[in-house]
C-alpha cells in the first residue's frame, strides 16, 4: 500500500504525514505520484497491442500536476468543459486525444473545441448536434463527432451517478438511434465519426459493461453496413474502486471483454477512466478540532468541512478513516463531522478510532477522486492545499487559498 503505517505513523510513499502536516497545516489533499503512474499503468499495459487511447476524466481531479504527469504517460483527456479542454491543453495533452463529452455545450465552448482542433465531441442530442453544425459552419470547418447512445443499461451503482439508463439524461435514446444519424449525416459540417456509449460511474461489476458494449458493437456494425464510415468507438470509463468492502473489476478482466467486443471492427478504441487512476491514490488530512460529548453519542469535530470534500454529504458516500497516528490507546466510536453549518457535514458515522483528542491527525482514505474537484469555498471557507508526493519528496501543487484571494 502507498499510503501504509510504519513504526506506527501513517506514511505517504517515505514520508510521514504528520511531517506533511507541520509543514503545510491541515486540512490538505496528499497524492501519490507512484498510485497515479501505476494506476494509469494498469490501464495502458492491459489495452496494449491494440489501437486505444485512455483518456483520463479530468474531472475526477483536475489538478495541472496530475494531468501534466499522467499526459507525460501518454494519456489523452476526457473533458466536459471549456475549461477541462483548456487544462488538458495547457498540460500538453494533443488537441487528437481530447474528448469533449457533456450535454450542455454551449457555443463559445464548441466554437473554442473547434478552433482548438479537439479529436472528437460527443454529442448527446439533435439539437446539439444542429448547433455545432452551425458553429462549425462559421469557422468553414467540420466538426469531428461520436454520437453518445444510451444503451439503456443499469450499472446497478449509485442512481446519482448512473448514466446509462432510459430514465437518464445523457445519450440518444436507443429507438431514437437511426434518427439522429441520418439527420446528422445530412448535416454539411458534421463529421460522424463514430459512437461512444457511458453507462455510469462507481461500477463494481463486469455484467453492465458486458451488456452494453455487446449492444454497441451490434450497432455499429449495423451503422457500418448501413454505410457510415465510422472509425472510432468510445466506451467511456466508470470503473469503480474500493472504499468499504466493494470487490473492485480487475483491468485485465475489463480489457479481456473489450478486446472481444472489439476484435471484429477493426476501430480505434477510446476509453475514458477517472476514479480508477486518481481515487486511491489521494488522501484528506485533517485535524481534530474538538472532541463533542452528547448523551447521544461522542462527535469528533475536524477542521474540513464538506466544502472540502463533497461525497459523503452529496452521495452519501462512504470513506475509511483512519488515525495518522495509530497508538495504542483504547478505541471509541465516533461520528467525525466538520465544521460547516449543515447537518450533511458528516464524513463518517459511529466509526471506531483510537481515543482522539484536539489536535490529533486524521485521514479520509480515497479521496483523490471527486475530492479536490468538487470542493468549493461555502461558509467562506478558503480552498485548500493539494500536496504531491514522489518517494521522500513533497511538492505543493496548489497552494492553500488566502482570505485576500477568496474575498477579492
């Protein structure tokens, strides 16, 4: 494990936490540029020998640091705004491994996509379609596109975070397929391309995927008999991680079942992976504020906030929390809470830790995806640092917001 006890102080890669801590103060981000690298690893290595490009999601965690090292890699981008497109290109990432998903485009961020020479939009309805066929039309280019089709497959994740079914809104309706496309072929400004399918986020089980891109493939090989030259197939990302007690998909075994489906197309794969790369490999520290006894239970109130680190009141979302120091104190049960006025502000409920005390460290496992990206500065609270940490070296890599920067 990268981050793992030793001599009874949680350690990041060589350094020790609590060493991180005095040096930069709490809250913080931690990431393990050694997670990062074998994480996307995983992914390149498992689809080698065939023509695919992993486009990390950016916004899993859109830190600069992180997409610089991950491009270096070789990684392409999934981007689902003007200024995710603007990160991957700032980080060097080349403008033909950029993906543009999303169902809101508007037509500054299409014309920006346009000009950029991104490879590929994911369009997700006609009327988007239409309008970035007219946008392409003003500059005088054509509009490089994958059609997203919802396959209508329940991932069986978390209904906020499921994105396959009928009842979502992301994708063309399966009835709908043949529709669009021969709408968009007659479009003079719109390139089809190919289709690109993403069934939801979080996926701990290998069956949805094994529906929907058996599905798919059938599509596109009725699209291509039917004459569209298309070269392309996008089938997204969602691969879950383990937070509690989830038994997470092997990338050997979801590379296995995509190289089947794929095997007779002869197509460029396009895969677009986030949690998987950037989840395990961060961790939030925080300190214990104070230790609030009630007749109820005893709360363990913590210096970040769900300002800070969003899931669990969003999603409701479960994260291990550990002590940084472990000790051999005896252990109590703990609901650990922020400071944000909302009764959603719990990161954990009745979790046994050693007996804390103000000041001690804690750690929020799994937090380097959907961590730092979806933070926010509510109650004005300033954001905070992110802290990269490469064998016995520690790079701030974004440094904690000031009041003067917040309030302008």
């Amino acid at each position: 494990m990268i981050f793992a006890y030793k001599n009874s102080r949680l350690y990041a890669e060589n350094i020790a936490v609590s060493d991180i801590a005095k040096q930069v103060g709490t809250p913080f981000y931690c990431y393990s540029k050694q997670q990062l690298t074998g994480n996307f690893l995983e992914f390149k290595n498992a689809f080698s020998g065939i023509d695919a490009t992993i486009c990390y999601a950016l916004k899993s965690n859109s830190n600069h640091n992180i997409i610089s090292l991950l491009q270096k890699l070789g990684s392409g981008a999934d981007t689902v705004s003007e200024g995710e497109v603007r990160a991957a290109l700032k980080a060097g990432i080349s403008p033909d491994k950029i993906v543009f998903s999303g169902v809101g485009k508007t037509k500054r961020e299409m014309e920006f996509g346009l000009r950029s020479n991104i490879g590929q939009f994911n369009v997700e309805s006609i009327e988007e379609i239409e309008l970035l066929n007219e946008v392409a039309g003003k500059l005088g280019v054509k509009a490089p596109v994958s059609i997203r089709v919802n396959p209508d497959v329940d991932a069986k994740t978390h209904d906020k975070i499921s994105t396959g079914r009928k009842s979502d809104k992301f994708g063309i309706a399966w009835e709908d397929v043949f529709l669009v496309f021969d709408k968009a072929k007659h479009l003079k400004n719109i390139d089809i391309q190919g289709i690109t399918t993403h069934i939801g986020s979080q996926i701990t089980s290998l069956e949805p995927y094994k529906a929907a891109f058996h599905k798919v493939a059938e599509l596109f090989k009725t699209l291509r008999e039917m004459g569209y030259n298309l070269a392309r197939l996008d089938l997204g990302g969602g691969i879950g991680i383990k937070y509690k007690d989830e038994n997470p998909i092997k990338i050997s075994d979801y590379a296995d079942i995509i190289k089947e489906v794929i095997k007779p197309l002869n197509v460029k794969l396009f895969l677009e992976p986030g949690r998987r790369i950037s989840g395990n490999a961060g961790i939030l520290v925080s300190e214990v504020q104070y230790i609030k006894k009630t007749i109820e239970r005893d709360f363990a109130i913590i210096d970040a906030g769900m300002n800070d680190l969003a899931r669990p009141a969003v999603y409701g979302a479960y994260h291990e929390i550990i002590s940084v120091d472990e000790g051999l104190e005896q252990h109590n049960i703990y609901d650990v809470v922020g400071p944000v006025c909302e009764s959603s502000d719990i990161f954990g409920k009745e979790r046994r830790l050693k007996e804390l005390r103000s000041g001690d460290l804690l750690a929020i496992l799994c937090a380097g995806a959907y961590g730092a990206s979806m933070s926010s500065v509510y109650n004005l609270r300033p954001l905070i640092p992110e802290i990269m940490v490469d064998g016995d070296k520690v790079e701030i890599i974004r440094k904690r917001q000031t009041y003067e920067e917040l309030l302008g």
